[in-house]
C-alpha cells in the first residue's frame, strides 16, 4: 500500500459539489476544511454555514449521519488561507469557470503545502490548462479529480493528469480515493468532458434526438430506458433532472465549445457527431422558465401531490404523466443480448426502432471516440455502470451480441444513412487481434487501439485488498461464486476457503455464502451456517458470513414458512423459530470468532444474524433494521432479546439507575420497523457498535472480514460469558405502553401497529416481572416465540404477510 497519509483535506468551494465532497469525506472519517469566498454581510464563513446547513435537508443524504455535519471545519479564503499548509490534499471545486479556477489557484500557491496533491474537480475543462496558472513546484503535484454527483452514492471518480504530473501522484491519490472514500477509480485522458459525461451526455442528447424522431414521450422513454434496458431506474429524463438541468446544460455548453464539426480543426477538436450537440429546444425551455429539475421541484417532471406530471413542449405546461411502454418491447428486453438486438432492429414500432437507435448509436459514438478518450475499451465500460447506473458499458453488450455480426447492422446503418454521422467504424473493429477475440475484453485485457495491444488491469498495492474487484465481461475474471476450494454446498449455503488464505501462514477462515433469493433465511441456510459452524471450530480460525452482491440477507423466508403454518399451525412455525433462535445463540457463544460481512440490505432475520454474530463489517451503504412489523410480526430470531440486553450493557456503563432510556430507541426502531439509512446510523441504534468496522470500499469487504477474524483468533479469542441482565418490567411496560397510546390516539399509527407495539414491548421489558428483574436470552427468546406465535394466528398479520408477498409493500390495517 502506498504511504501517502491524508491526515486533512481542504476544500475549496461550498457549493452543490464542495459541500458534498465535504460530507463523504466526513463519512470516511477524514477530517476535512470546507473554504468559500468571505460573506459581504454578517459572519466571514456565512457562505459556508448556509451549505453545511444545507447539506442536513438534502435527500438522499450525502451524510451517514447528519449531526456529522458539526465535524465539516468552516473557512474562508481571506481569515484562513494559512490552515491550507496543514492539508495533505486540496480538492478545488468551485464553478466551473476557467477564469475564477485560474485566479483561485494564484491565490492559495503560497499557502500549499510542499508535499500536498492539488486536484481539481472539474466535470470537463482542461486539466492542462488549468495546470498553467500553477507555480512549477505544484505543477507535478496538480491533476483532475472528477467525483460524479451524489459523491456519497456514486461509484465513479476519474482521474486526470496533465504532462507534468508524475506518476506516483496518481498512484497515490487513486490508492486513497479507493480504500479510504470507497470509489472506483478510471483515469481518463484530458479531453472535453473526460471520458463518461463524453460518452453519457453524448448519448442522452442523441436520446433526445431519437424521441424527437419517433415522437415518444418522457414517461415512455424513461420507462424504456430505465431498468428494462439494464440502466439506472431513473431512466434519461428523470435521470437529467435529477443531476439538474442546468449541470447538464453546462456540460452540453462544454463539448459545443470545446469541440467541432469540422474537420480541419485538427486532432482533439474534430467531433463527427457533433451536429447532435445541439441544444435541445425542450431543455432551453425548460432552463428559460427556470425549472432546473429536482433542485427546483420542477423539470422534465414535476410532482404535484402524489401524481408525476410531465412537461408539455407545445403548451409549455405540465400534463398527466405516468405512460408506459408497449409490453411487447418490455418481453423483447428480455431476450438474450444477440436475440434482442434483432428483435429490436427488425421491430416496426416506433418504439423498438428507437432503442436499436440509442443502442446503435452509443456503439458507434464509443468506437470512433475510443483512441481518443480512453486507454482502453474497459475504462468507457467502467466509467458507464460507474457513473450512469448501467448494468454493462456499450463495449460489453456489443461482444455479448457477437462483435462482428453487431458491426455490420451498425454499418449498415451507417451506409443507409440512419446514423447519428456518415463516420465510419474504425478499422480495428473489422479485422486485427479484435476480430480474432471476438470483441475489445479479453483475459489478457482490454483494446486499445493506439497501441494496437490488449490493456491489462492496473496493478497497484491497494487493489490486493480486493478479492473479487468489478470487471467487464469476456475479461473472465475469478466469480465468488466458483473461487477457491468448496467444502460444502447445496441450494441454500456454500462454504469455502480463499486458495490463497488456505496457504497463508498465518491460516485459514471458513466462508459461508448465502444462496437463497434475496439471502432469506431457512431452513436450510440455517443448517448450513451450523455445519459451517461445527467446521470452523474443528478446523479454522474463525468464520465469516459473506456474499458478493448488495444483500447480505431480507430477513426469514416467508414463504418456506407458509407451508409449515398451513398443516402444522403456529405450533410449527413455533419450532422453526426456536431452531434459528438456537442457531443465533450458537453463533454468539461460539469457540471462533464468527464475522458477519454486511453490505445493503441486511434487514429482518438479516439483521439478527449480524446482531448475534462476535463482529460485524459492514461496508457503508448499509441498511440494517428489525422489519417484521411491516408483516404484522415481531422480530423472532432474536432479535428482541438482543436490544433489551444490550440496552443492560450499555445502561451498566452509565451512572443512571433508570434502564428504560437505554431501550427507548431500540425498541422505538423496532416498532418503527425503521432502517438504518447507513452503517453510520446503525451504530446509533446498536446494530453495529463501536468496536465493528466500516468498509468505505465494498470490494475490500472480504478481505478486512478474513483479517479481523483472523487477528481475532489470533488475539485469543474467547466467546462471551453467559450471564444475567436486568430488564425494564412493569414499569417500563406501562411508560412504553403510554407512549403507544398517544401514536394511535394521535394518528399516528393504527390500532394494529399498536398490539403489536404492545407485544414488542412485552418483550424486551421482560413481561410481567418485577423493574431490574435479572432473565437471560432464553428467556426472553420465549417471550419472542410467544408473541411471534400469537400475531401470526392473527387475521390482520396473515393480511400483512399475504399483501407483501402479492405486492412487495407493507399493508397497514
């Protein structure tokens, strides 16, 4: 790893980016300073406090936990320039002007520290000539930093140099921006726009064009290119308002000034397609009358109550949206890729005819503009799930609909003249080492056509803390699914080692990978995760419950329970909970270590399993919470009995004597059937504690969760005690009691959301026992089965349960 240690960044900006570029690095605990220009009137950083402040009401949140906003230091450039010395890096990011950026840089080199990276966030001026107004002893420290917006949420940072940055400080700012900010790093060439708001805007504004040319409207079109068509659910035009109109106009306004139509304008000027640049006639009126999208409440959509309006050009008003596709091209997006793109281009409806267009033209535009944008084809595929939400870049669907016969239909469509340009493919796509592989990936690597040669990944120390690291299809990389040595495996568990960790000197940890849909929990995950369990202790160091997508489990599977309810009743059901609740306890009191990886969603039983496991790393977009209210259930794997004794633990390193406001949250979440909106907040609520870690990076998840259960054992790990703990009892029954009636009183929940407040209650008050009463998990985890029982014999419970698996939403009655 490198050891360039970022111990403070600076930035420079308050606005829309700066100030969310502030927060993430707050979320990655990397203390930071958030300059701005001094206020003419009141405070000097009263521009800054307004975009911290403001940071608190955006959604989604850029912050883990809002209050983080206190840790955001405040500055300005005429009180505060000297705390620049003290930075290790400098992220600029204000407008995007050439000018003001210029004059800002001449104004903090005298206060950058010697060894500091300077790094612009700029989404497509030139880094080079921004270089230019450095002094030359910046100059090598200077590059692009292109973070996508929301920073918190989006994967993609791109990095650019200029001719006079050296090497290692890309190496060591990509280091950083990977393992310690969580993101996935492309290093582009210094071209208008780099290399995914080239290739994205592009292909929204040829969108654009196309909808014009089949006459379709909004909500048919994000319909048909949202998640049908393997993209963000957004779709294009939910997608423009949601980066904003006038973000997007911008960078529009980049690529009409930056580039040209000519082609005499020499190597780096000439675009072919660039008569497709125009401004949309929709979007200059939309940004006249002021509607700039999300930001301000009103774009290409606008809501109005509960329904989604769509904006009218003619009229220049908003009309009744919600239109969706033809079915028949929603069944056509379900083919196998050579299939649909057939299907697609030989459709005679306007709206099959204008997705083979999009995809045609996204291929074209990414193949003549390869050798100038990129190092190679994997980078633009990258940059296109990383940075708009696609499922594969253009390069990937291309080769998986078979390279030459996609080649030919989009040459034909060019010979026709149906293309966006008369441009031609570049030759590399007809003949050459691209035809022999049958597409631009291969094992050896990616295209790159101004070397002629495969790229290979980049190899740099921080990428070893990534076992399974994202790659493009046709590059065959290692699966998580097959890797390694498998000891056992069946529908529901598989459970395996690491080749190279079964080798390692220091031994090995057993891995448990959840297979069930969604990783709901059964039968027979939890006989697996007991066999993993037995095995670990005769054999291993420790085990980690971990699996390579964005759920670690929803919770108990409903459905392997139905069948149980109907011929054996609650009884049934009864013993089915106890087993996982014994599981659960077999986990904690364990003779290893046993590590929960967490990453999305880990809700329901999902959370139980991480709550009763001896650590938790949870990558940071994680969402953990006790759901079962939502089905008309109590959490019944443990769930309970785990908030009522930690709120003992914790009450028991406080001098109060009253145990209830140490329950209050707990059981208030629980109620709430609330999820915690990231690992941060978990921590507020005891699903993750202070002890556990946060992963910024969920490609490094595995790696810290095999080295924490290792170092664990290595420690001498021992499990815990079993032992006694107070409960709040009847007193702190009837003042929860209290609180409930006053919601439903109120209106704030229904008279069922009440009895089963009630039953929650109940049970992590320890019953009908006397206040600081001393009961064990046990007991409580009858209490839980008891009430579990007595809500799912209740018409309303079956309601709610039948109502989610119909509909996949809650159902209050």
């Amino acid at each position: 790893m490198s050891r360039f240690n970022v111990k403070k960044v600076a930035v420079l900006g308050a606005g829309v980016m700066g100030a969310q570029i502030a927060a993430h690095l707050v979320n990655c605990k990397v203390p930071v300073i958030l300059f701005d220009l001094p206020a003419k009137e009141g405070p000097k950083n009263g521009i800054v406090t307004r975009a911290v402040e403001g940071l608190k009401k955006l959604k989604p949140s850029p912050l883990g936990v809002a209050e983080d906003t206190a840790l955001i230091q405040q500055a300005n450039y005429e009180e505060h320039m000297d705390l620049l010395k003290g930075c290790d890096l400098v992220i600029e990011a204000i407008a995007e002007r050439m000018d003001w950026k210029l004059d800002l840089y001449k104004k903090i080199a005298p206060f950058v520290a010697p060894h500091a990276i300077v790094a612009s966030n700029t989404s497509g001026l030139s880094i080079t000539q921004l270089s230019e107004a450095l002094p030359e002893a910046i100059k090598p420290r200077f590059c692009g930093i292109h973070f996508f917006n929301p920073p918190r949420y989006m994967l993609l940072v791109e990095l650019i140099n200029t001719p006079t940055t050296e090497p290692h400080v890309l190496d060591d700012l990509e280091a950083f921006v990977t393992s310690h900010l969580g993101k996935g790093v492309v290093r582009a060439k210094d071209t208008p726009n780099f290399i995914a708001n080239r290739v994205g805007v592009a292909g929204m504004l040829a969108t654009m064009k196309e909808v014009q040319n089949f006459g379709l409207s909004y909500d048919v079109v994000d319909d048909l290119t949202g998640k049908k068509l393997g993209r963000a659910s957004s779709g294009t035009f939910r997608t423009a308002d949601v980066v904003g109109l006038d973000t997007m106009a911008h960078v529009i306004k980049t690529l009409q000034d930056t580039l040209s139509g000519d082609a005499t304008a020499g190597a780096g000027k000439f675009d072919p397609f660039y008569a497709s640049f125009a401004t949309p006639e929709v979007l200059k009126t939309l940004l006249e009358m002021g509607h700039l999208g999300q930001k301000t409440k009103a774009g290409f959509f606008k809501k109005v109550g509960r329904e989604i309006l769509r904006f009218d050009l003619a009229s220049k008003t908003y009309v009744p949206g919600g239109e969706k596709a033809d079915e028949v091209y929603t069944r056509m997006l379900k083919k196998p890729a050579a299939e649909r793109l057939q299907l697609l281009r030989n459709s005679e409806g306007a709206q099959g005819q204008f997705l083979w267009a999009i995809l045609r033209n996204a291929f074209h535009y990414a193949a003549v503009h390869l050798a100038e944008i990129a190092d190679n084809a994997r980078d633009v595929d990258l940059c296109m799930r990383w940075g708009f939400g696609m499922k594969q870049g253009p390069f990937e669907l291309w080769q998986e609909a078979g390279w030459l016969t996609v080649a030919n239909m989009v040459k034909q469509d060019i010979d026709a003249g149906k293309a966006l340009c008369s441009a031609p493919l570049p030759d590399w796509v007809f003949k050459g080492p691209v035809l022999e592989a049958g597409g631009v990936h291969t094992p050896q690597g990616s295209w790159n056509p101004g070397t002629g040669q495969f790229v290979p990944v980049r190899q740099l120390p921080v990428y070893a803390r990534q076992h399974f690291p994202e790659s493009v299809l046709g590059a065959n990389a290692p699966s998580a699914a097959t890797a390694g040595t498998t000891l056992f495996e069946d529908d529901a568990m598989r459970l395996w080692t690491l080749d190279d960790d079964k080798t390692s000197a220091s031994g090995s940890v057993l891995i448990a990978s959840i297979k069930t849909k969604m990783h709901a929990i059964g039968p027979g995950v939890i006989a697996g995760l007991l066999q993993g369990l037995a095995l670990a202790e005769e054999k291993y160091k420790g085990l980690v419950i971990w699996s390579n997508d964005e759920v670690f489990s929803a919770g108990a599977d409903l459905q392997a329970m139905l069948p149980a309810f109907m011929t054996g009743g609650v009884k049934a059901i009864a013993q089915a909970e106890l087993a996982m609740q014994q599981a659960m306890l077999k986990l904690r009191y364990a003779n290893v270590p046993v590590v929960s990886a967490v990453r999305g969603l880990a809700l329901g039983g999902g959370c139980e399993l991480a709550a009763y496991s001896a650590k938790r790393v949870a990558a940071m977009e994680s969402y953990i919470g006790l759901v079962e209210v939502g089905v008309g259930l109590v959490p019944g794997g443990g769930g309970l009995a785990y908030l009522a004794r930690r709120a003992a633990e914790n009450a028991a390193l406080s001098t109060a004597k009253d145990l209830l406001p140490f329950l209050s949250e707990g059981f208030t979440a629980a109620a709430m059937a609330k999820v915690c909106s990231s690992a941060l907040e978990s921590r507020k609520l005891g699903y993750l504690l202070d002890s556990d870690v946060i992963v910024p990076h969920k490609d490094e998840l595995l790696f810290i969760a095999l080295n924490e259960a290792r170092a664990m054992f290595d420690s001498g790990y021992r499990a815990p005690l079993k032992r006694l703990f107070p409960v709040a009892g009847r007193g702190g029954l009837a003042t929860i009691k209290g609180s409930l009636v006053n919601m439903r009183d109120g209106g704030f929940i229904s008279a069922y959301d009440y009895f089963i407040g009630c039953q929650i209650a109940w049970v992590v008050c320890g019953g009908d026992v006397d206040t600081g009463s001393l009961v064990d998990e046990d007991y409580l985890m009858t209490l839980e089965r008891q009430a579990f029982g007595a809500l799912l014999g209740n018409p309303k419970t079956q309601e709610r349960i039948m109502g989610m698996m119909s509909t996949g939403k809650p159902v209050r009655n």
